[in-house]
C-alpha cells in the first residue's frame, strides 16, 4: 500500500514495542457528545500516555494504543468514568496517632453523609513506624487498630509505594499525619504510583528550595493534587484563605499573627503569678507541647509555618531566611521583666510571626490591650491578612490552633 512512499522516501516504518490497543465499544456512543472528552480524560488524569487513536465514521467504536503495562489502570479509570455512579477516593493514611486516629474516626462517623453526597471513600492502607496493612477492597473503620496489629509486613515507606503501584489504583491519596522525614523522602514513590498528596506534616513545604520546586515540579508533570491545610492553624481556613485571595488577583501586603498554640496558651495564662518556666511544665503534662517543649519555644515551629505561607505567595524563601527568635535559654526573671515593662506600657506579650514581602520574621512583642492579638484565649491562633482590598480592616481568622479532632478536621476538608 505504500510501496510508492517507501521507494521515494516519504516515510518511514518505525516500531514501538510494549503497546496495546484499548476500545471503547457500544451502540449508546452514536450521537452522545463528549465520549471521546471522557475516555481520553480518564486516561489523562492517571497519566497514561495515548500513541494513536481511531474513531470509525459508524460513532460505535474509539480505540486507542497505550503502553501495556498501563492496562489494568486504563480500564478501570474508564469503567470509573462511564459506569461509577459515586466518585471514588482510596486512602493509605500513614501516622495513626492522635490526628490519624482521630481521622479515621471522622471517616467513619461521616461514611453515610459521603455516600450522600455522591462519594465513596475507603481505607485501603494504614502504617505506622512499625507495620502496614493494604487491603484493596479496604479496611473496616470499626476495628482498624486490630487490623493493623495482626500485620506481619514492616513498615518501609517506598516497599508500601511500590505495592501500591502494583495495585493500579485510579484515584488515591496518600495521608501523612506522621511528622517523619522519612515519609516525606518517599512522596515521590507515592506520586509516581498515582496518588495525590495530603498532610499536615510541614517537612515538604519547608524543604530546601531545589528539593521543595522538584517536587512541585514532579506534582504538576504526574497531575497531582498536594494540599496541606492543617500545616498552618490547624483546622482554621488559612491555607484556603491564602488561595482565595491570590486566586482572585489581590495583592497580600502582610500576614501577621499568633501561629503557634502553644505559645498561644503560654502567653495567655503568663501573668506573672507563676514562673514562665513552670507554665511550660504545666503546658507539656497537659499535651499541649511537642514531646520536647524545647521545640515550641525555639519558635522555629513559627518559621516554618512563615515559610510554608511565603512559599504559597510564591516567594523563594529558605528556612534560614526566616529570622527567628528563640525562648530557650530565657529565665524567669528575664520573661517576669518584660512582662512588667510591657504591663507599664498598658501592653500584653505575644509571640507572634510576621511576613512582610521577602521578609519574614517570628519574635515576642508587646501589643496594646485592645489589639486583636491580646483578646486571645487558650490555645488560639489568630492570622491577620492585610491586603490591598482588605487595607484598612484586615481580615482575620482566629480560633483554635492547636489538637487532634481540628487538626484532623483540616485534614478531612483536604480528603
């Protein structure tokens, strides 16, 4: 048939081995709009590549030629398209602790209500530092913790990717409720076995700036989703009011506020009464520390939440830009004398972190007693947006910003 072109050199034959021919066959294709949208959306979501397509004048028929090692994936993201009447979402959650925990209990509390609202979300992996469960079909959220105790296969995070990778899964997310730098080393494994990325873990944002733009970089080339609300505030809408502004083309000028729960509730309740030092054994007997309280008080934990907000406003920072000051090796007396300054001021201390522009910066200071920032209580966060819409009154989120059920309740929003 194409003697002539070959003698004349017009072209050529080239081979391509590994390839499969995928069709999408039936009598409801004729005149229905948007077939062919849906069958190469599918594909194109789960990062299938497409060689060659054919669709015949009769409408019945498109075909298609991927990679064969793409098979089990490709038919099952275009059953998914056409024939799933929910949206479905498989889970791996790594980290079952106080959040993880607590968010598996959120999903099965919510199973009903998501059913409802057209989605169908399952566990099929859970992991801890010691072992791991996979169960495509998924896991009972009634009686995890046995099932995950009664696992033999260790943990090691890119074994767990490499199996799912194996599992061909469609839609799937991985959920790092861990703070393991471990884990974070292994998203790439996870994304290229075809999940998205949900955490509260702060470790990727906050990476090295080379490291963190591969990753984003690796996110966007495989088309997946990387949200991470509860990285700052907890389960208050920071992250998501940060979007919206950008999103909507305003200009951040300055976020400003109390970022650490913690200290939060350690500048609340120091009124001088009570040596600073014994607050923090108080704070760290009653949770409210990181395991060290040396962690809270250097305020890097400030920092990197600074990072995490200057990086989504797309500035280049590294942590080390971050200039922060530090509490650790503050005595009492030193914390009891600024208190007292600042009460002959008619002030209050906080500990707060401000990102103005490249510059970012987590300090105590003083604040007048009608300041937003002095009416705090407890534990709360309080997160300032000046912009130029919101130049005159910023605009301001607060609540609590610290705990397990609104941590994970930030992580839920994400799912």
């Amino acid at each position: 048939e194409f003697r002539f072109e070959f003698h004349n050199r017009l072209t050529a034959i080239d081979e391509k081995s590994g390839q499969m021919i995928l069709a999408v066959v039936g009598e409801g294709m004729k005149g229905r709009p948007g077939v062919a949208g849906e069958v190469f959306g599918a594909l194109g979501r789960n990062n299938i590549n497409i060689s060659a397509i054919a669709q015949g004048a009769s409408e019945r028929n498109i075909s298609c030629v991927i990679d064969a090692s793409h098979q089990v994936r490709a038919l099952n993201a275009i059953h998914q398209a056409f024939f799933e009447t929910r949206k479905s979402l498989a889970l791996v959650i790594i980290g079952v602790g106080n959040i993880g925990g607590t968010l598996l209990q959120q999903l099965h509390d919510q199973q009903a209500y998501l059913r409802a609202q057209g989605f169908d979300v399952k566990v099929i992996g859970l992991a801890n530092s010691k072992r791991f469960v996979l169960a495509a079909d998924g896991i009972g959220l009634a009686r995890w913790r046995e099932t995950l105790k009664a696992s033999r296969r260790r943990m090691n995070a890119r074994a767990l990717a490499g199996e799912l990778a194996r599992l061909e899964l469609t839609n799937a997310a991985l959920v790092d409720c861990t703070a393991d730098a471990s884990i974070v080393d292994a998203y790439p494994a996870f994304i290229d076995a075809n999940l998205h990325i949900i955490t509260p873990n702060k470790r990727a944002n906050v990476l090295p700036w080379r490291r963190y733009s591969a990753l984003m970089a690796l996110l966007r080339a495989r088309r997946k989703h990387f949200l991470y609300e509860a990285n700052v505030g907890a389960g208050l809408p920071i992250m998501s009011t940060l979007r919206d502004l950008i999103a909507s083309g305003d200009e951040v000028v300055k976020v400003e506020g109390i970022f650490s729960g913690t200290l939060s509730y350690l500048f609340n309740t120091f009124d001088g009464r009570t040596p600073f030092s014994a607050l923090v054994k108080d704070a760290h007997r009653m949770g409210l520390t990181e395991p060290d309280p040396r962690d809270d008080l250097s305020g890097q934990d400030v920092g990197r939440k600074l990072l995490i907000l200057a990086r989504q406003m797309g500035s280049q920072l590294d942590i080390q830009d971050v200039r922060v000051d530090s509490l650790v090796g503050v005595d009492d007396a030193a914390m009891q004398r600024r208190l007292e300054r600042a009460r002959s001021h008619g002030a209050v201390l906080r500990y707060v972190g401000v990102l103005e522009g490249d510059r970012a910066r987590a300090e105590m200071r003083e604040f007048p007693r009608d300041h937003p920032f002095a009416g705090t209580k407890g534990s709360d966060n309080i997160i300032a947006f000046t912009t130029k819409r919101y130049s005159r009154t910023p605009l301001v989120v607060q609540g609590p910003g610290a705990g397990a059920d609104v941590t994970a309740m930030g992580v839920f929003s994400d799912i």
